[in-house]
C-alpha cells in the first residue's frame, strides 16, 4: 500500500474532499502511474452530482497523463520511467469484443473490477472511479489502459487525449468513418465536440457545421477545423444547415452533449440515409424522442459511440503524432491548470461553461 492524496467525493452534488488514502500495489498486468494532469470531464461530473449512481466515498477522474513508476508481473507493454496517457478503456484483448475491435466493450473480468485498490485510512473501500480514480497523486490502472507518450509531449495536452480526444475524434473516424467530401453537424462544441469537428476535419469532410449556444466556443471550433457556425439563440440552425446542404441535411450530426433537447433536434439536421451518432451521455432518466416512421421510410441510422470506440495502443499513438505534427489541436484546448487542493474550481468552471478543458496539474 502507498499513502497518496485524493480528491474524495463522500456525497452527491457535494464538493470533493482531499484526504489521504491507500493505493494497493500494481498486480500482475497492472501498472502505477504518478499522476502529472488530469482533466476535467462532464462525465466524472454527472457521476460526483449522483447522475449515474453508484457507491460512494469514491475517487473520479479518468483524464490523466503521468510518469509510470512501479509495473506488476507479466507487465510488457511498458516499464517504469516511461510517459503516458492513461484511459478508461479497460480490455483483455481476447473476448468476443476485444475480437471484433470493440475494445470499449470488453467483457472480462479484471481483478481491478472485482476489488478496488483505493481504500481509507481505516481499510474501508472507496469506489476506484471510472476504473481510473485519477484525482489523485497516484494510479492503478491495468496495463491495457495506458499508452506511451514521447518526452516533448506536455503532460496538459497529453491528458485530454485520454477521453475527449477519443471521444470526439474516434466518433467521427472510427464510428461513423466519414468520408472526404460528406457533411457533418456537430451539435456542442465543448471539448468532445471539438474534437469530433477535428476528427471531421481530417478525414476530408467538405462542410462541418458547428453548432453550440455560445459564440466563444462557435470561434473554437472555427479554429478546430469548422467551416461553419451557428448559435440557434441567434439564427435558425436548421434553415442554415439547410442552406448550406441544398435542403438536403448532412451526412453525420454528431451529439456531443448529453442533452435532451440536442438529441430531440438532431434529426432537424440530418439528411435522407443519413445519421445521427449518440456520443453525449445525459443523466439516467433523460430519453430522447423521434418518429420511426421516418427513420424507416428515409433509411436513417442512429448510432451509439462509446469512447469513440477507440483502441488505446493504435489510436493514442495515432493522435499524439498529429499533435506533434501541428495537425491536431491540444494546447489551445487547455482553458486553465489548477492544483488538487483547487478541484472544486475547476469542477466548477467546467459547470459553468467556461472554457473547453480544465485540468488538475499534480
């Protein structure tokens, strides 16, 4: 066991606490990782608000970059000493998912999943947040989640690799595989939506439309790669999107918040034989309304797209060198660096909007 400190959440919808606590040793296939950055997500937001349930106390956090410093038997993927950017995407590699390439969707049993490694001062468990728990000093994750990173890498930039970058930019190329020329709304423009105008961007699309209720991050996301940009408390989004599509509606509308009323909209966008990809997550009890009868008679799609369905050691890599290349955007996504006593602001910032990305620095 190692002491290290930890942003607690005891109660939902309550601010975090930092409090000392155990961390158990890596055991085998299992990496520790001294933490350097961890980002803030709206998702370890809605689970520390009691959107999701779950057991608390608990640790959240899945955002992180770090230095890895102890490796457990029949680790081989890395070694203490190295960089890396550490996820939530847990997976055996072997399972009929892992098989298929859903990797996101690996169905094994790890021993992280079966016992936490975080446990208080008295012994009592806390709930390991997102099988990361990295607001803390300190992870144990399974070697899987983890992917290198190169030392002139920021540990900043590194961090949002790990869910927003995946998220948003895996959307659009490993879920809806948009092709050169398609068009693309993407409804939000936080740091998932972002990254999905990004991941639009590269794969050629001709038309990638932002579409978000502030003028700020519409700028963001024209620096991301959008062509264009509409505020529906300003304009008609439709009658824009519609325009510029010849009536048609686009190829891909990507929903990148986790809203009621962008998932309700969404086929406002979409074109015939189109569809509409689910990558936002909104609290439990939130459903979305739409009419089959057109989804059937205009041949529309709706997909889900957990994580981007990405693969850490193909697409960290990936990403990364188009970073290092000037052909992705990280740097400018980092709103503001705050240490772990200062959680709570950051929580708080990202709540109210300002900014993309808001990361703990360790």
């Amino acid at each position: 066991m190692t002491s290290i400190r930890a942003a607690v959440c005891r109660e939902f919808g309550k601010p975090l606490t930092i409090e000392t606590v155990e961390l158990a040793d890596p055991g085998p296939g299992e990496i520790e990782v001294d933490v350097k950055a961890c980002a803030i997500c709206h998702s370890d937001i809605i689970y520390a608000d009691g959107g999701w349930g779950g057991v608390l106390p608990a640790v959240y956090g899945h955002e992180a970059a770090g230095v890895v410093s102890r490796i457990g038997a029949g680790v081989t993927r890395l070694k203490p000493g190295d960089r890396a950017v550490v996820t939530l995407i847990r997976s055996c590699g072997n399972c009929t998912y892992c098989g298929s390439g859903d990797r996101v969707l690996c169905e094994e049993v790890f021993a992280l999943d079966r016992a936490t490694p975080l446990h208080d001062n008295a012994g009592s468990a806390i709930t390991h947040g997102l099988k990361t728990g990295a607001f803390a000093e300190k992870v144990v994750v399974h070697e899987s989640q983890a992917a290198p990173i190169p030392d002139d890498v920021p540990f900043e930039a590194a961090s949002l690799v790990a869910c927003g970058v995946l998220t948003g930019f895996g959307a659009a190329v490993n879920t809806a595989k948009v092709r050169p020329g398609a068009t693309v709304a993407v409804v939000g423009c936080g740091g998932v939506g972002l990254n999905a105008v990004q991941g639009a961007a590269a794969s050629g699309a001709s038309k990638v439309i932002a579409i978000d209720l502030s003028d700020t991050r519409l700028e963001f996301a024209r620096a991301c790669g959008a062509t264009h940009g509409f505020n529906p408390r300003n304009v008609d989004a439709k009658a824009e999107v519609m325009k510029l599509t010849n009536g048609r509606g686009v190829n891909h509308v990507f929903v990148t918040v986790g809203v009621k009323a962008a998932f309700d909209g969404a086929f406002d966008y979409v074109t015939k034989n189109g569809e509409v990809v689910i990558v936002g997550m909104p609290p439990d009890g939130v459903f979305a309304a739409y009419d089959p009868s057109y989804l059937a008679s205009w041949n529309q799609r709706i997909v889900g797209s957990k994580m981007g369905n990405s693969q850490v050691a193909r697409d960290v890599p990936m990403l990364i060198e188009l970073y290092r290349s000037g052909k992705l955007k990280l740097d400018e996504l980092v709103s503001g660096r705050y240490p772990l006593e200062n959680i709570n602001d950051a929580i708080a910032a990202t709540k109210r909007g300002d900014g993309v990305r808001h990361v703990v620095v360790m």
